[in-house]
C-alpha cells in the first residue's frame, strides 16, 4: 500500500485509535454458519474489511491413497486468496505466505478436532479470502472453526482467534491493516476458550517481557469476544425457534 | 462438470418423462432461466465485483484495473483478461491443482463473449502508446454448483465491468503515475448476454440446473450484444444439433438475453 | 424443555461429577465435555449427546440407500452417504456361480442405479461390505429420492415409528429411510409425493423442536385442505 499518511495518528490522546476504536475493542464481526448448499459445513465472516468464506468436505476417502493414515483420519486445510482479494491483483499461484497459514491454522484446528474413529478419511477445510485486511488469518481460523462444528466433525472445543499488538507503545486489541504497517508488534492468537488453551501463536516485533505478557492477555480476552459471536452464528442454525 | 457427481436414475428418467410433457423437475418453463440475484460491490476493495446467485450455483467476480505492458502487436488497446476458478469448496469433486479443460473451457467462453461484443472499449485503456497501458483482470470463482456456471459466470464479469471504476495515469519519469481525482466508470460499449441451452433427446432447455447438465446429450452458449446480435458461440458436449435446432437457439437467445440484460442494467444503476 | 435436557456445541460443559459418558461427550476430568452440535441427554448414570449434523457412520445390519458408482469385473462400488465408499461383491448379487467372464455386472446393476441395501460387515480397517440378498433389498425402481441430514433418520422415524406413520398415512406414500439420510418416497400421486417430501424436509430442518409432530401433523392437515 503506497502512499501512506505519515502524519496518521495511530492513537490520540483520548485512547482512539486511527478507526476510531477505543484499546479494547474489536473491529465489527460478523459469522454465519452454514452458507453453502454442497459442502457438508461452511461459515462465513466478517471481520473488520475481510470477507472469507469456509468449506469443509468431509470425513471422506482421501486422494491420493498414500496420504490416507490406517489409524485415524487426517486434517487439511488449504488457505487461498482470490486474485482481487488485495490491492494489487495476486498471482494465482499459491504464494509462500498462503502455503504458510494454510499450516499454522491447521496446527491450531488440529487439538481441537477428533478423527480417530475416522481411518483412512481426511477433512478438508477449504478458506476462500474474497477480501483481505488486517488479522485474516485470525479471521479465517475463526471461520473454520464454526464450519468443521457445522459438519458435525466431532471437536473438544471451539478454536477462536483473535490478534493483540503494539501501537503507539501500548497494548491494543485486533489489529487493523494500518496498524499491523505502521504500528509495533502483532501477536495473532488461536484460543480453545473452555480447554484454556493456546494453538495459534505468532508474533511479529518488539515487545518488553512485560508487554508480552499483557499482549496475550489482550490477545486471549479477544479471542472469548470472538468465541461469543461463534456460538451465536451455530445457535442461530441449529436451535432457531423454528417458527421459521 | 463434477465429473464424480452420478445422477441417479430415477432423477434421471424423472427429468426426461417431464420433458416429454413439456415440463421441467423444479417446475420452470423450457425457456426460462432460474431466479437471477445480483450482488454488485460484494468486494469493495476490488475496482468492480459482482456475486451472482443463478438458482443455487452461486460465482463471484472481482475486477483489478492496474497499469499493465500491452501486448507487442497492440500497443494502442488496453488489456482485458478473463479467469475463472472452481473453488474446491462448490462441489465435493473439484479437486485443487492446476485447472481442468473444462474450467479453462469456461473462463475462455466467458472471456470471448465480452471480447467479441467490444464491451470494453480497449482503445481509450492506453497511457502511452507502445509502452504502457491499463490492464483489466477479471477473475471469477464459483462459490456453490448447481449447473449452468457459464452464465453465471458471464453475469457476474459483465456485472462487475459495467460497475467498475478506474483511476487515470499519466506518464512520469517514464513510470505510469495515478493522477489525483476521481475515478471514472470502465469505459464499456455495449451489455453482451449469454444464454446457455441444454439439449435433453429433442428437447431444447435454457439455463440447466445441475441435475439437468448432468442429463444433457449437448449444450451450446449463445452470447448476443445489446444491439441483439449474436457474437460469440460455444457448442459442447457428446451430441449434436440439427441446422433447425441451432438456429431455434439463436432466436431463444436473444429474447431470453434480452430479459437478463435488462437485470444487469437495473444492477448498474443500482450500484451508482 | 426440562433441565437435562440442552442445546450445546463443541466444547460445551454438559454436566459434572461420576457419570457415563456415551455418545458425543468427553470426559474431561469430572466434567463431560460435548463433541458435537445437538442435545444433550442424561439419564440415570450416562450422558450423551443427540448430533443435529454430522455423516453417517456404517452400522452392520443397517438398512441404507445407495448409489451406484462404478464397478469392477468383481463389485461395485456404491455411494452410501458417508465417509466410506460402500462396495457389493458380484457374489451377493449373481449367487455363489459368480463367474468374472460369463457374467456382465451392468446386466444387474449399472452406474446410477439405487439400491436398498444392508451393511453386512464394517470395522476400522475395512471399508463397508454391503448386501441386497435379503427381503425387501435390492434395486429401487420408482420413487424420489430426498436426502436428509443422516443425524436426524432417527426424528423423522420417532418414537416407535410415530413420525414415519404420521406422513405415510397423510400422503398414501411408501417411505423407505436409510440410515444413512437417504430416503426414497413413492407414491402414486404427484400430490402425495410432494407433501411427503415436504414433510420430510420441514423434519430435517426442525429436527430440535420439541412438539415437531403436531407442527408436522398441522402442516400436513392444512395442506390437503386448500
């Protein structure tokens, strides 16, 4: 992104930040469970400006054969960003960074999934990015989430994300696109909310022992207001009150 | 497409017993498409999107307008480029990897419609002749498959170029450099339409759903352009048509496109 | 709904202390953790949870409806809904003179084709072994096939097959359901057939309601008078 303000200013003196968020706050998320008619689960979200779609097909025979485990059912997760997803048009060709989030975010889903009465299957969650902004990734690890839960892929617990960072030398919550480019340190998290534990964790920047430890803090209190709007989107489907 | 997908064949005797009397299984004329919804603006960061629901087969196209080299014998027209992808995520048989003929097929027919038509008119896409011109990628996915993906796919380009805005550029230090302003709309000249028809034993069907493409004997996809003139075609599938046949298609190609044309000047004007 | 009984998705404390976890819990320490989206049940010492998604998972001795998807010059192989492909030998089919050259497998059964079948053997290592060689299996000649969520077969057959008869007489409609979500309707008149696949759907779209008889009964009742 060229031409950038300089004078921008990340964080006023009343707490607000450049899009007129307070520290705590996340941008605007939105979650549906259950948008395509094919795919045995999907999810849809909304996350500040990034709009991904998830699918998921399976448990189901894997191809090629040889990938397929005789002891327990495998996770695949391939992440993919349409060519119009950013500002300027992508290669279609899987780029590195793809290739790399496709595996942090199938490492984070795989503690919560159990596919050991599943051999010789695998799951496949497919992520669609249509439009990219800050914490996609995030974004889209939430997403897959709500839609392995909707193909009834049995799960210890739901996996929520939400990034934390460094702006304007304090700890803030859900970083923008903005702030992760002018800003000091981001820190996505993936967070199983009732089993209290970690399974997405990166961090890019400069952060004392101290601000570490709040920025997961910051990080993990973000990831049960995520966790929220991912039960709301399941309840939403599954348990309306039927009236229609 | 789907080549896995199997139909079953009770559908499948269903589908031809209806046809027989004229009918079709989700209750439609033989000439009429299904429910057309058009999203225009679905990816506001693009330069122009449209997400097309045609029944319950669902496509999204997005327009990217950036300075581009022209090609060698064309340094006096801009670029147009066409692409479609079939999520893995739309049908349980599409497989990631390198495209299949029948999704190159696709993006090519779809490409050739609105480059046969002159919908954009490429001359006024130049910056500096020889050197440097505007390039339009449109790229299209399929999101959900239920038939019939080269009209959707077709509506979704066509809605997404006629709602596209471009920045201008000028040369500086030899380098294509965006002048400040407001952008303008894609220069467009005309709304080209196509209409896919399915041939089912001697019945001619318009816009199959996907149990009906995946009874079809042969296909064709007439484009025609806001003039209602015919100017691109596409024949597929294992059968053929008799001379009576095509030119009966034809005929239902423009009264039908004419329809669906109307549908993408109302999303046109909604989206101003 | 009465206190034990709740809606709960992954990773949802259904209940604490020395219970039995069944189906669709995990035990977590002393607490019972859901695996799945549905409603949670306890009775007596044992907790469970009803799935409202999910495939179908083979049962030996269940009835599914399958597909037809290819064959070899020894099975077939056939679509039963579910993480495994489904697959009946020659043998079952043609009887123990089976003969690779002699007999043409299209001749009984050819790509597309449904049939009624049972699960004759199913473990880890093996994928699904089916049968048509019993009464009321085999190839399905007439009907509409309608497919459902293979979590919710159970609803749409009821208590004591409450549901299932429910429509049937409504409609004069022949109902086979497979466990495995697929279900074929036939029925000699197009009316009929319409309602009951209506009525099937509405049962896979509201399988959590508690009175879902009653509303599918209304819906049945309303309908045959206009």
């Amino acid at each position: 992104m060229g031409g950038r303000d300089a004078t921008m200013v990340l964080l006023d003196e009343n707490g607000i930040r450049c899009d007129g968020r307070k520290i705590d706050e996340t941008r605007k998320i939105m979650i549906k469970a259950g948008v395509l008619k094919n795919a045995d689960g999907s999810a849809y979200i909304e996350f500040g400006d990034n709009k991904i779609l998830v699918g998921i097909f399976g448990p189901r025979d894997v191809h090629p054969k040889h990938m397929s485990d005789t002891d327990t059912g495998i996770l695949r997760v391939r992440y993919h960003m349409e060519p119009f997803s950013v500002s300027e048009r992508k290669n279609p060709a899987p780029s590195r960074r793809e290739i790399e989030i496709s595996k942090v975010i199938k490492e984070a889903l795989e503690p919560a999934v159990i596919l050991e009465k599943f051999p010789r299957t695998a799951v496949d969650v497919f992520i669609e990015v249509f439009q990219a902004d800050g914490g996609s990734r995030c974004a889209a690890l939430s997403a897959a989430s709500v839609a392995l839960a909707d193909a009834g892929i049995p799960m210890r617990d739901m996996v929520a994300a939400c990034a934390s960072g460094k702006v304007a030398d304090t700890i803030v919550l859900d970083v923008n696109n903005e702030e992760d480019q002018a800003g000091q340190a981001d820190m996505p998290i993936g967070y199983m909310p009732n089993l209290k534990k970690i399974t997405l964790l990166q961090l890019d920047g400069i952060l004392t022992p101290e601000e570490y430890k709040k920025c997961v803090e910051v990080g993990v209190n973000g990831c049960k207001i995520v966790y929220e709007l991912q039960k709301k989107a399941l309840t939403d489907k599954y348990f309306g009150n039927g009236s229609d | 497409m789907a080549s896995h997908s199997v139909i079953d064949e009770l559908k499948k005797t269903q589908i031809l017993e209806l046809l027989d009397q004229e009918k079709r299984v989700d209750g439609r004329a033989l000439d009429e498409p299904r429910e057309i919804s058009i999203e225009t603006n679905a990816v506001p960061k693009a330069n122009g999107s449209a997400k097309v629901r045609l029944g319950d087969t669902e496509v999204l196209c997005g327009v990217k307008i950036q300075p581009d080299r022209p090609f060698p014998d064309m340094g006096d027209k801009g670029i147009f480029i066409c692409t479609a992808e079939l999520l893995p995520l739309s049908h349980p048989s599409v497989e990631t990897g390198p495209p299949q003929p029948h999704v190159i097929e696709l993006a090519r027919v779809v490409d050739r419609g609105i480059r046969e038509s002159h919908m954009i008119d490429l001359s006024q896409l130049v910056i500096e002749k020889g050197k440097s011109v505007v390039g339009v990628f449109s790229d299209i996915v399929v999101i959900d498959y239920d038939g019939n993906l080269f009209d959707a796919c077709s509506y979704a380009a066509t809605a997404a170029l006629l709602t596209s805005t471009t920045p201008k550029w000028t040369m500086v230090d030899d380098k294509p450099t965006i002048v400040n302003g407001e952008e303008i709309p894609l220069p467009t000249t005309t709304i080209p339409v196509s209409v896919t028809m399915g041939k089912i034993g001697n019945h001619i069907i318009v816009d199959p759903n996907g149990d009906e493409w995946d009874s079809m004997d042969a296909r064709i996809t007439i484009t025609t352009n806001s003039d209602g003139n015919i100017c691109a075609l596409q024949k597929g599938g294992n059968d053929g048509f008799t001379q009576e046949e095509v030119v009966q298609c034809g005929e239902i190609s423009v009264r039908v496109g004419a329809k669906i044309r109307e549908k993408l000047k109302e999303a046109q004007q909604g989206s101003r | 709904m009465d206190n034990k009984r709740k809606y709960v998705i992954p990773g949802d404390l259904v209940t604490t202390g020395p219970f039995r976890p069944e189906q669709n819990v995990l035990l977590e320490g002393n607490k019972i953790i859901s695996t799945s989206i549905g409603i949670s049940e306890i009775y007596d010492d044992s907790v469970r949870v009803i799935p409202l998604t999910g495939k179908y998972i083979p049962k030996i001795n269940d009835l599914v409806i399958a597909k037809v998807l290819s064959h070899t010059s020894l099975s077939w192989e056939l679509d039963i809904n579910s993480c495994y492909v489904g697959f009946l030998p020659a043998q079952d089919v043609f009887g123990r003179d089976f003969s690779a050259h002699a007999d043409e497998l299209t001749s009984k059964l050819k790509t597309g084709d449904l049939v009624a079948a049972r699960i004759a053997n199913f473990d880890r290592t093996r994928d699904p072994l089916l049968t048509i060689s019993d009464r009321d299996l085999g190839k399905i000649d007439s009907g509409a096939l309608v497919q459902i969520s293979p979590s919710k077969v159970p609803r749409l057959i009821g208590k004591r097959g409450t549901m299932i008869q429910t429509i049937e007489i409504a409609t004069n409609a022949a109902i086979t359901i497979g466990q495995n979500g697929w279900v074929v309707v036939s029925c000699e008149s197009t009316e009929g057939l319409l309602k009951a696949k209506k009525a099937i759907q509405m049962v896979d779209e509201k399988a959590h309601i508690a009175n879902l008889t009653d509303q599918v009964k209304e819906m049945l009742e309303s309908e045959s008078e206009s």
